[in-house]
C-alpha cells in the first residue's frame, strides 16, 4: 500500500508539472543563528533547512548585508551545502542574511530576512573584578571563535578616578553635557557642579532629596525631587518652580527648551509645553522611576511592577516586560533602547519587541547611560556586604567591569569618553585619560585558541587592572571592561599560632605558600623591633630553627620574593621558650623503686643537654649531679635502700639554662634475698616476634655475672654464654643467623635462679 500511494502521489506531482507548465520551488527555512541573537563569532555558522525541487540538483545562494535593504550585500558563491562559514566578520556589528534555493537554474524567493550582532568584544570570566589574586594568577575568559589573536593589558592606572564631592550624603543622578560641564544631585537638596577642577555645593533652595538632573544645553536644566519639588537653572541662577504635585518626582527628560516630560509616583506624568505645565495619570500604572524622550512623539517612562510605557505624541501605551520592576531606560535610536531594574534585569528593544539580556549581574540595577558611541554603563546595589560596586558595561553584550568602589552607585551619566556616577555616601567616581598608560602597561599577545593565561611575578600588595580583546584578520574588537585585581601584600604566618606558650627551643616555623613566590625570608627577633635577630632564606613555605633562650618571648615574620618585587613584611608572630623540664619516671613519690633506676623526663627539642641532681635531702643542698645528652639517666652504683630520694632536671642551651623541675621524690624498696632478686620483671625479650636478631635486656641490682641460652623446644641448644652485668639495666644483642620459624626459649640464671622468656620467630 505505502509503495502504492508513494508512486500515486509521484504522478499527481508529474500531472500537475505538465498542466501548469512550471514547477515552484520554496525557499529555505532559516535555522541558526537565530533571529536577533547576539554574541557571535566573526566566524559565525549560518545554517538553513533542505529543500525539495523538482530535479535533483539543488543548490543555495547566501546574501550577507549590514542593512537590512541589503544594498552592497557581499553574495556567496551557491553551494549544495545548508550551512555556510563565515569568516572574519567585524566585531560588535549587526548583519541581515537571506537565503534562496535553485532548483537547476530556477530560483526561489529569498527567505525571510533574518539579523545577528557578531560579539563586540571577549566576555572575562576570572578573576572576577575586586578578587584577591597570588602574584601569579591565572586569567581566564570565554572562548570565542574565528580569531588570529586575543590581546590583554595589564596595568596599575585605571580610567577612573574617585572625586572628593565635599560631602556624605547619597548622589542619585548625575549629568554631563555636551559641553563636558559635570553636575551631580542628591539627598537633603545637595546640588554640585564640578568647575575650577573642583566639585562645588550649589544652593538651590531646597531640602528635598533631589532624584534626577537633566540639562538640554549649558543654560537650561531641571533638578526634579521628592515632595513635587521643580527646581530650573537659566544658566545663572536656580529657581524653585511652583508646586505642580506633592507625589514624589523621579525622573526628568527634555527634546529641546520648549518640551520635556516628568514622571513620578502613582503613574504621574507632567509634560512641559513651552512655559505650560500639564499632568496626566498613565492609566493602569504604578510609580515611575525614569523617562527618556527621543522627539516629541517618541517617549518611553519605566516603573514599579514591570511597568514599561511609550507615548506616540497622542496618547500612553503601558505593557509588562518580565517580571521585576525597572528603575532606568535609555535609548540610542528609536531602534535601540534597554531598561533596567531589579535583580539586574536587563530588556533591549530592538524596533519591534523587548528581548531579555544577560546582565552578567544579579544585583538591583538603578542607573544606564550610553557614550554616543554604542557603549553602555549600567550601575546598581554593590556585589556582597563588602563589594565590589556593581558596574557592568555593553559591547554587543553586558560583562561586568571594575567600578572603583564598594557602595551602591545610584546614577550614571556617559558622554564620550566623559563618564561620571555616584552613590551612596557621597561617593563620585568620574573617568580621567583612560588608564592603561602608566610606566608599568604589559601587553600581551595570547593565541587565539587559548581560554586563560598565566600571569607572574605581578607585584606585591598592588592593585592591578586587566582587560582583553580579539583580534581577526579585518577588524579589531574593542576592549573589554576593565576588571581588577589586588595580589595579597604578604604571606600569611600558619605555625606556631601567635601567642604560643611553652615552645620547644627548636621549631619548624610555616606559612601558607605564596603563589607565584619563588623565595622567602624568615627573620626572628629576641625583641618586637627585631634589633637582635636572625635571617634566614627559604626556598619553601617553612624554615627551621632552634633559638637559644629558655622563658624567652621571640618574634617572628616572614617576607616573599620573586624576580619583579620584594613583599612587606606579614604580620609579626610572638611565642614563649619553654622554662622548665616535665618529669616522668620514676613517678613522683614512687615505693619499692629499683635501688638503680633509669631517671627520665621529657626532652626538649634543640636542647642539646640537660643537668639532673639528686639528694637525700629534699632541699637538694648537697646533690649528686651529673650532665647529659639524652632525656634520661641511668644509674651507675645502687642506692641506699629503704630510703627516700629527691631528684630534678634542668635543661641547658648554650650560655642559659632553664629553670629546675619540679622535684619529685621516690622510695627505694628494701633488702631482698639473691633468690628474689631474678624474675620475670628482671628479663626483657624484644623484638618479639623476631626474625633471629633481637635483645636481651638484664635489669641487674649489683654488678653480676649471668649465664644466658638459647634453645628450641627440643633442648637444643643455639647460644650459650656468660654475660657480665652492671648495676641497672644491661643490653645484649643477639644474633641468631638463619633459624627455622617457630618457638624458642630464652634462658637467663643467676646462682640457682632462673628465668625463661619465649622468642617467637617469624
């Protein structure tokens, strides 16, 4: 059946070619990319879906414009192919494409018209502006296609530069006119104007917050504000005009001397008509916040809930876009416009609808502006509780870039190369010669295909700026925003923690390594100002050092280095020498102690020695003393029995020596018969298990001689031999050789005692 009506449609088709005498051929369906998308490479992929026609030999014919009328379109050579590769379009530029299908020689019609903006510059994404960076950190940026080069400037001079506006109270708007005369508006009335290379307080007559300026010439402006407060600048004095409304007044622009528009709370528009004031509510609307005139019948106001509204010189249209409420609009042409608003939502009007953009921000957005040269500011609420500002800019797409401060920015105005905005507490901020001019410019040539670059060797404790841009073989991008970066000024201390306590006199002193540092210096001082101190070189993150002193506080800090610059100095460290020596056997106040025991105590690193004494008197007046290089003693002669003996230690280093321990006293343990004197107590066997060599440790009361074997379990025996012992513990080492695995006994007699250990062989 499916191959019956396959071959019936086939020759309906051949019927109807021969009754109509031609055949129609339809034009393609435009794919990718699609219509209005923004951020393409120059090397952008133009895709279109297959067509049918009678024959089999179906061709494409592709137009490339940058007018939509496609005047001067570049045509490419037809191809069978429903994809094209373009290769290097200009940066940051609008192009119209159609399509048309050939079937043979005969033509479709030409698509419909479709329009991409290539990329009009590299979209950063790391370090993200404000972030602390190591002298070595890696940058890093969104890959884009179709270049023969990507080119970054690092530099320590940014274009911006913080004014002193002579006051604290918050700037909301800001204006510069054609002219470049700067002025700026804010809180309780405050009016500046920026004239002898100075900000100046003007008094206009009120002290209502002042919410935004505007200026058609050097010689007419308003300040609008809240309470419906007007206030009009001839070009020599302010005036407060009449009350027009007592709603809150948000937004002010003007087409030329004789027309403007207001808006502000409660949808309130007030239009300025050659000397007459009129007010009308937009209906449906709530608080508007900015208006922007393009002509007399070209007007567009923002506001509360999504608000976007456009006057046509007859009446107001309202619509919602998105879903926030939108503080500020701007527009170029009449083709090109955006408004911004909360959570840093951004929606461009391209002539027929609004279209979200990403912002590359998530914060409040209160304030845009272009320069006349399709470069956008947009300013709002300050990234986190401790900055940065929040500055993004437009180059055929929202990056984020430095703003130079860490506070909300409320206003900001753009004119050529002239940028001023302002904020919170006073704060204004306006661009000097560019930047990226000092002694210190490094510029970079990265290959195309990279997506990061490794910085070194930037200086300590610096703030640097960086930006980028791509390059293809016809054009050059511009650059991106700038965005910053501050290397840590120095290592930071990790052990031993500051203000330690009882130290040993030899430490290992460490520090968090230092990216991007090839060396460092430790330095510790017996005083804070270091006058009396010691250096030392480390190629690491750690040196070690023994110091001298016992109850001592010392100083310590640590700088790095590498071939470009040397750091400051971190933070300086305190820690205190341990001043006495901790006991351990034989426990204090002891019974039955062995009349020659092994004294011990815990050692001290770097102390290289120790003194003990002890006596039969508690005070010690009259002690038996003796130097040592280990933290123990062994006795050499037994002691009196059944008697009490006080001991100490102190350490000594050097010239100085610690305090005393605390004394400890111990009992030796009475007459005991010969037969009493070998036990199991007396023997010692390790290692056990053993793999044929291990020792024999002899605790031994008096100098004796004792015979010691070795045998299996069969009576075998291995070793035998006489071992004479001192008074205290006696080591012999044995060694066996080769010996099957398996159970052996270890045999030590004294006179008619004897004891037995088992050894284990493995």
């Amino acid at each position: 059946m499916k191959n019956i009506l396959t071959l019936s449609t086939l020759l309906f088709l051949l019927f109807s070619t021969n009754l109509f005498g031609e055949t129609r051929i339809y034009p393609p369906n435009l794919r990718a990319p699609l219509n209005g998308e923004q951020g393409q490479a120059p090397d952008v992929l133009l895709n279109w879906d297959a067509v049918t026609g009678e024959s089999l030999n179906i061709t494409y014919e592709l137009q490339l414009s940058d007018n939509a009328s496609f005047t001067d379109a570049v045509t490419f050579e037809r191809t069978t192919l429903t994809a094209l590769q373009m290769n290097d379009l200009l940066f940051g530029k609008t192009y119209f494409w159609r399509v048309r299908a050939f079937d043979d020689e005969t033509p479709s019609d030409w698509s419909v018209v479709w329009l991409f903006n290539t990329a009009g510059s590299i979209t950063l994404e790391s370090p993200k502006t404000g972030s602390l960076v190591y002298a070595d950190p890696l940058l890093e940026w969104d890959k884009l296609t179709g270049l023969t080069a990507y080119q970054l400037q690092v530099d320590t001079i940014y274009g911006f530069a913080l004014d002193s506006s002579g006051t604290d109270v918050n700037i909301n708007a800001t204006f510069i006119s054609e002219t470049g005369d700067k002025w700026a508006v804010g809180d309780n009335g405050i009016v500046l104007h920026f004239e002898d290379a100075q900000w100046v307080t003007v008094d206009v007559g009120t002290t209502e917050d002042l919410n935004d300026v505007f200026f058609v010439n050097d010689s007419y402006g308003y300040v609008v504000g809240d309470g419906g407060v007007v206030v009009h600048y001839d070009g020599a004095n302010w005036t407060i005009n009449e009350p027009l409304t007592p709603n809150n007044l948000s937004g002010i622009s003007f087409v030329d001397v004789n027309t403007g528009w207001l808006v502000g709370d409660s949808g309130l528009v007030i239009k300025y008509d050659d000397g007459n004031w009129t007010s009308e509510i937009i209906a449906d609307t709530n608080d508007l916040y900015d208006v922007f005139a393009l002509g007399l019948s070209n007007v567009w106001a923002c506001g509360k809930n999504k608000q976007v509204s456009y006057f046509d010189g007859a009446v107001w249209t309202s619509e919602s876009i998105g879903t926030k409420d939108y503080y500020a609009l701007w527009f170029t042409d009449e083709n090109n416009g955006w408004v911004v608003g909360k959570s840093g939502k951004i929606f461009y009007f391209n002539g027929v609808e609004w279209v979200e953009q990403s912002s590359g921000t998530s914060k409040d957005l209160y304030s845009i502006s272009f320069d006349g040269n399709n470069t956008g500011y947009a300013v709002g609420k300050k990234l986190g509780s401790s900055g940065p500002g929040n500055m993004v800019i437009y180059n055929s797409g929202w990056t984020q870039m430095e703003a130079g401060y860490i506070e909300d920015i409320y206003g900001i105005y753009a004119s050529g190369n002239n940028i001023l905005y302002g904020g919170k507490d006073g704060f204004l901020m306006s661009s000097t010669d560019g930047g990226f001019n000092s002694p210190y410019l490094k510029t970079y040539a990265v290959p195309f295909d990279s997506g990061s670059y490794q910085l070194n060797n930037l200086l300590f404790g610096k703030t640097f700026y960086y930006r980028m841009r791509a390059v293809n073989n016809m054009d050059t991008s511009a650059w991106t925003g700038a965005w910053s970066m501050t290397t840590y000024a120095v290592p930071e201390l990790a052990s031993p923690s500051d203000g330690t306590s009882d130290t040993e006199l030899n430490q290992l002193f460490e520090w968090e390594e230092y990216g991007g540092a090839t060396d460092y210096l430790f330095q510790i001082g017996a005083d804070a100002e270091f006058a009396s101190s010691w250096s030392i070189p480390s190629d690491s993150s750690s040196a070690d050092f023994t110091t001298a002193l016992f109850g001592h506080e010392y100083f310590w800090r640590v700088n790095a280095l590498h071939p470009e610059d040397l750091s400051a100095w971190s933070e300086v460290w305190t820690f205190t020498t341990v001043n006495t020596v901790t006991l351990e056997s034989p426990e204090d106040n002891a019974e039955d102690v062995n009349p020659c025991p092994k004294f011990t105590w815990e050692a001290i690193a770097g102390v290289p020695k120790y003194e003990i004494a002890v006596d039969i008197d508690e005070n010690l007046s009259n002690p038996n003393t003796q130097i040592v290089t280990t933290n123990s003693n062994q006795c050499q002669e037994s002691m009196e029995r059944n008697t009490i003996y006080y001991w100490k230690v102190r350490a000594i280093s050097g010239l100085d020596s610690s305090d005393w321990s605390a004394v400890w006293s111990m009992k030796t343990e009475g007459y005991i018969g010969i037969e009493d004197k070998l036990s199991q107590h007396s023997i010692h066997v390790y290692p056990n298990p053993s793999s044929g060599e291990f020792s024999v440790a002899i605790n031994s009361l008096t100098g004796e001689v004792y015979k010691m074997s070795v045998m299996d379990v069969t009576g075998r025996v291995l070793l035998k031999k006489d071992v004479v012992c001192f008074p205290g513990e006696n080591k012999v080492d044995v060694k066996l050789g080769k010996i099957e695995k398996g159970i052996y006994l270890v045999n030590v007699k004294k006179g008619e005692q004897l004891v037995t250990e088992k050894l284990f062989i493995r």
